[in-house]
C-alpha cells in the first residue's frame, strides 16, 4: 500500500507548485497540497500498528476516512480548476469514488442525522469492537430495515488510489499542455500591470520571452510577431535622447505591450494600459482635428514601404510647424529622423499612436 501512495505523491509532485503560488492560483496549490496532507494521513495509518487500544483504532479511522473524503474533494477541485468544467469528475458516476463517500458520510460526516435519499432519514451506528487494521463494521437503520456494512480498509483505499493516480495523470497531461500558455499570459500581465503601476516591466518581459523562446525554439524575430515586438521594445528603450521623446517612446511601449498581450492571450488586455497622451501625440491628434483635409495623407503611413511615406510625414511635420503646432511637428519629427536613419523598425514603433488616431467624421 505504501508503494501506491509513494506512486500518487510522484505524481502531485510533477505539478508546478511554485509557478502556480508564485502566480496567486491559490485554490490549485491547495487542492494539491490537501492532497499532500492526507497522503500523510494513508501512511501513518500503517506506522506504529502494535497494541493499538480501541481508542487508537477509532482515531485512526475516523482520520483516514476525513482524509480521504479531503482527497476526493480536492481531486474535484483540481480538475475544475484546471478543465474549468465541473463534469470532468463525476463523482456520483464514479462507483469507487461515490462508494468512499458514502462511507465517510455514514461512518464521520453525519451518522446520527443521515439521509440517504431527499426523503429517508437514516441511523449510522459504527461497531467499535469490529476495528481493525484492515477492516470495520457498522450499520443503517432506516424505518423499513436494517442495513449492515463491511468495509475492507485495504480495498477502500486501493480503489480510491487506482482512480486518483488515473485522475492525476490526465490532469497532469491537461496542466502540461495549458502550462506554457498560462506562463505566457501570466507572465505578459505581469508585465503590463508592472508597466501600468510605472514599476519595472522588464523583468516580467524577460520572464516571458524566456518562456516563449522555450516554447518556440527556433523562433525568430521576423517569424513570430511576439519576438519582434519584444526586440522593438528593448530597441525603443535605447531610442530616446530627452525626456519630450522618452514620454513619447514610453507610450508607443505601452501600446506594443498591449499588442502581445493580443498575440498570446487573443483578446484585449482587462482594462486599458494607456497612459496619459505625451505631448506630442496629443497635439498630433489636435492637429489633425482642425486639418481634416490632411486625412488623405495617414493612409500613406500606415506602411513604412509606402513610396509616399517619407513624403507624407515631412509634410505633415511642416505643416504642423508652420500652424503653430510645435509638439506635433517634433513628435513628426523623431519618426523622420528614425526612418532616414533606416532605422525602420523604431519608425514603426513610434508611429503607432499615428495608427490609433480616430479620425472625426
């Protein structure tokens, strides 16, 4: 028996605890470590089993039927943690599982108050004197008979045993293959809640492209769009010369973190990431309010091999110079300097904002 316990602790051991404590999924960690726990009840129950008084045996029973009781529930909890359904363990269609129960209930839970159907009441009377090591007796009274039971200890537990250590290794298989993405997403939420809260947000996204790089190792830059907005970042970071374009860069990260978040998770982050608009880009959109004529013109950005491109942003730029829109035409001004300084990359970092505008009808 102790082999087959030993064989269920190997396999709650292969779940990533500190990943998922790390990551405040508490109610898996403790439907794990509840698991742990009347793991350690099983084995004692066999330890030390000289001269047990009757006292002894009824505390080790009524220990070893809560534990196991404990395990059922947990099982359950694990599986609708991570399947998120609450039929992946149907207890009542599990005969072995269902029967551990039902024994717990009749025998610790409720013998003197037992209803066995919505209109039965019934009477549990555990026989003491029949306690041992290996096995116990007790009976039902109901109104119509008497019911006496015979539990093999030894059976109880390698039926519970059989079907836990099965249960284990599908969800192990299902936590396996969510794992990875799970990391990701925690790791970018991280992320951007460090980035929103202007904590350092760099460490959770080395945590992430780490992962992703597990995930994917032969990926690239220009293959896997995650990996190309991460290097934009770092690049973007390096870009700024004062602070009018770090605000200004600072935002643009923001808005290519939300963009990984999309890539990974395939929704739209909870709640919005945006900071308060730089400068820059508020008075662009400002600009471009009172210039609606100049419309025409942002399509040609949205491209950086656009033949129109380069043309279109030194006009803009002059344009909001001479209307007296100096922190537009500067904004402009930085995305200019980056495309002809073929620094492409940075030019499309920093003309995501341009890319955002909602243009007033």
């Amino acid at each position: 028996m102790i082999e087959i316990i030993k064989e269920n602790e190997r396999k709650i051991d292969k779940f990533d605890v500190e990943f998922y404590l790390k990551n405040k999924n508490y109610s898996l960690v403790a439907a794990l470590k509840a698991l742990d726990t009347t793991n350690e009840i099983q084995k004692a129950y066999f330890k030390n089993t000289e001269n047990l008084s009757k006292e002894e045996h009824i505390l080790r029973l009524y220990a070893l039927l809560q534990g196991l009781f404990v395990s059922v529930d947990s099982l359950y909890s694990l599986a609708l943690n991570l399947t998120k359904s609450k039929s992946y363990i149907n207890i009542n269609s599990n005969a072995s599982l269902r029967q551990l129960r039902y024994i717990r209930n009749d025998v610790v839970g409720h013998p003197s108050n037992r209803v066995l159907n919505s209109d039965v009441l019934a009477y549990c009377i555990l026989d003491n004197d029949s306690i041992t090591l290996e096995s116990f007796s007790y009976k039902i009274y109901t109104p119509d008979e008497i019911i006496e039971r015979v539990v093999d200890i030894n059976e109880i537990l390698n039926a519970y045993y059989k079907e836990a250590n099965s249960l284990l290794d599908e969800l192990y298989s299902v936590a396996k293959t969510d794992l990875n993405k799970s990391k990701l997403e925690v790791y970018i939420s991280n992320a951007i809640d460090n980035y929103i809260l202007n904590r350092d947000y760099i460490a959770s996204l080395n945590e992430f492209i780490d992962e992703y790089k597990k995930m994917y190792k032969t990926a690239k830059g220009e293959q896997h769009r995650a990996l190309f907005r991460y290097e934009l970042i770092n690049k973007l970071n390096e870009f700024p010369s004062n602070e009018f374009e770090k605000e200004i860069v600072d935002y643009c990260i923001g808005i290519e973190l939300a963009k990984i978040y999309v890539l990974i998770k395939g929704a739209n982050y909870s709640v919005t990431i945006r900071k308060k608009l730089p400068d820059g880009i508020a008075y662009f959109y400002r600009f471009m309010n009172k210039n609606k004529d100049q419309y025409y013109l942002l399509d040609y950005l949205l491209d950086s091999s656009n033949p129109l491109y380069l043309k279109s942003i030194v006009k803009l730029k002059d344009l909001a110079y001479k209307k007296g829109f100096k922190s537009a035409s500067n904004y402009l001004d930085m995305i200019y300097k980056a495309y002809i300084s073929d620094k492409l990359d940075i030019a499309y970092g920093l003309a995501l904002p341009i890319k955002e505008y909602k243009r007033k009808k």
